[in-house]
C-alpha cells in the first residue's frame, strides 16, 4: 500500500475533494523520545520496528496555518521568511500537500512558525509535520480522531505519529502492513516535576538524515539485533517509572536506550556518529555531576544536540551548570494527562 492509498483508506473521496473553509490552523507540541524509534519495517509508510515512547513539550512546538491562494503554487513562510520553492524544506512539504490534492486546482501559503531550535535534532519535523495535519483536519473540516491525525502524521516524518498529543505518548509498532495500527497512543499519567532541557551544543547540518541513518543501520549493523530486545524491555521499566514516579530509573532507562540507539549507529558500515567533543564533553560533565549527587540525564536524538533530564527542585543546580539551556518543559503547565485525555 502506498500513501495514496492509505490517505483514501482513512478518508472518503468527498472529505478529500477541495477545503471547506479559507484556512485552518493547528499547533502541535515538539515530543522527545525516551525510548526512541529507530528503523522502519516499511520506507514508504514509516512503519517502525518497534513501539516507542516520548514527552511532549508542552509550550515548545510549532504552529501552522494554512490559507487558500489565488495563485498557481503554493508559498512556503517559515519563521516570517519566505522559503524558495525549490528548496529540499519546501519540495518536501509541497510533496505532502500532493497526497491530499486530488485534482490539483488548489494552491495554499503555508505560514509555519516554531519556538524551538529548527533542525538541531529538536524533533522540528514532528512538530511540523503534525501541525500540518491539525490545520489540515481544520482546512478540510474533516473531523478525522486524533488516531487518524497521527498515521496521517506519520506519513511525513514517523516521529510526527507522536506529536498529536501532550503528556506521554506511546506509538505502537503495530502489525498490519498497511499501518492502520500504527499510530500515537497517550498514557493518562501525568508528572509536573518532570524537566527537560535543550541543550544546544552544535547546530552546523547533520552529516546524514536521520531517514538514511537508520535505513543504514538496520541494513549493516550487527548490534541492530539486538534493538527490538533493548526496547521491549525499555518499555516496560520506562512506563513503570512514569506509574511510580521513579525518576533515577526513568533517566537512567532513557538515558541507556539513547545510547544504545547510537551504538548501533556506531557498528554501522560506513559508521554513523551524531557525537561531536562538545557532546562528548557534556556527557562527560553530566556523568559526574551525577556522581556528585545531581539527579541529571540526557537524551541525544540524531543530531550532536542533547536534551536534559530533571526534576523540578533541581532547576537552579542545573542551570548553574548550564546556564546556556533553554527549559522547556518545568513542570509548571497544565496537567498533561488532561489534554492526552482531550
Ligand atoms: O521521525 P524521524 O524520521 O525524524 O526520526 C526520528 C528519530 C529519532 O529522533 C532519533 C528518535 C525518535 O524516536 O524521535
């Protein structure tokens, strides 16, 4: 199945014939992986080989509007700047728009704004990507479920199936070839002492996608086996963690699957290192903060850039030791567990 044909499996010829509205508008949270999802058992669709779980950032993310133009292409403005038609951001987006322009006699300007650092290994693209659908959902007045939104999302960046919602979110693997049963799910538990923190160390372009990079992984590298276990067993003791509001065992977990998503990287053939010295060098300084007592942990997704991992009552220790990150989750927000329940 390609999607196309998933598209007109989740909505009806007339929900796809031309917008209902001027323009629509959607605002979806960055999400980060705890236990990441890393490799796909199907390229087109971006079905995963595993489950896998993330936070959202409730207050970081990105906002999309989209509204019907007289013209005859679509304008791309990101952050307030016109992008060039033919740049790789804007071809890829236009690409996406196609699936849902049956006859193609429509054109949109897409006016996207984000309040995070843009592709710095922030989840930039699942927060766009979901947005995307959100104002689409809204353009379309397609009253498609937040489950539909999310494979809709997955079509365009797999990270995207989990930025449908705030709190925790699981997205399931799923079985059936065709991904009806893969997408985000979110766990009602909610955790306000919980902290994250971008730490950007690096934001030169990545030497590889994270698309390639784990196309080449799963094809070349040895310890890619035993993923499926690390993560099966992430799982578990990560949604335990949540339930008992653990968190040396959440950092500790989330910070281990981090690691070992990148050792697979690493025995790769070429190899595939995201980690630069000043990456190195943080981790470093975490590790014996840590030591000395600091409940503090990381995440690092594909890019140099790590994300920290903290209870509240920490904050001003943290940011004394890196009083260059940007705090973007406090624990000050709304309950996440009732906007996962909306
Ligand atoms: O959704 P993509 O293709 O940008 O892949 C995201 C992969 C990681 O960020 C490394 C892991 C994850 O689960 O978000």
């Amino acid at each position: 199945m390609n999607k196309l044909a998933v598209i007109s499996h989740l909505l009806s010829n007339a929900l796809l014939q031309s917008p209902h509205k001027q323009s629509g508008t959607g605002f979806a949270p960055t999400n980060i992986a705890l236990c990441k999802y890393w490799g796909k058992r199907d390229a087109e669709l971006n079905l995963p080989i595993t489950s896998s779980l993330s936070i959202a950032l409730p207050n970081k993310g990105s906002t999309t509007t989209l509204t019907l133009i007289d013209q005859s292409i679509d304008r791309v403005i990101f952050n307030g700047r016109e992008r060039s038609s033919t740049s790789p951001f804007v071809e890829r987006l236009v690409q996406y728009l196609d699936l849902f322009r049956r006859e193609r006699a429509w054109h949109l300007q897409v006016d996207i704004t984000m309040n995070i650092p843009v592709a710095a290994g922030f989840a930039s693209s699942a927060a766009g990507f979901a947005s995307l659908v959100i104002a689409l959902n809204d353009l379309f007045d397609w009253h498609a479920s937040r489950q539909t939104l999310s494979i809709l999302a997955r079509l365009g960046s797999g990270s995207a199936a989990r930025s449908l919602w705030m709190g925790f979110v699981e997205w399931q693997a799923g079985a059936d070839p065709c991904g009806m049963d893969s997408y985000g799910m979110p766990l009602e538990k909610s955790w306000p002492d919980l902290c994250v923190g971008l730490l950007s160390l690096n934001n030169q372009p990545k030497p590889i996608s994270s698309r390639r990079a784990m196309q080449q992984t799963v094809a070349s590298s040895v310890l890619y086996e035993s993923w499926p276990k690390q993560v099966s067993r992430d799982l578990v003791l990560l949604k335990q963690a949540i339930q008992d509001k653990n968190f040396p065992l959440l950092g500790s977990i989330a910070e281990n699957n981090a690691l070992s998503m990148h050792a697979t990287m690493l025995s790769s053939m070429p190899p595939i290192c995201y980690f630069l010295p000043e990456t190195l060098e943080a981790m470093h300084r975490i590790w014996k903060l840590r030591a000395e007592g600091l409940a503090l942990y990381f995440t690092e997704d594909a890019g140099p850039n790590l994300k920290l991992l903290f209870l509240k009552s920490d904050i001003k220790r943290v940011q004394i030791h890196f009083p260059e990150m940007l705090l973007a989750a406090d624990g000050s927000q709304a309950d996440p567990a009732i906007d996962a329940r909306g």
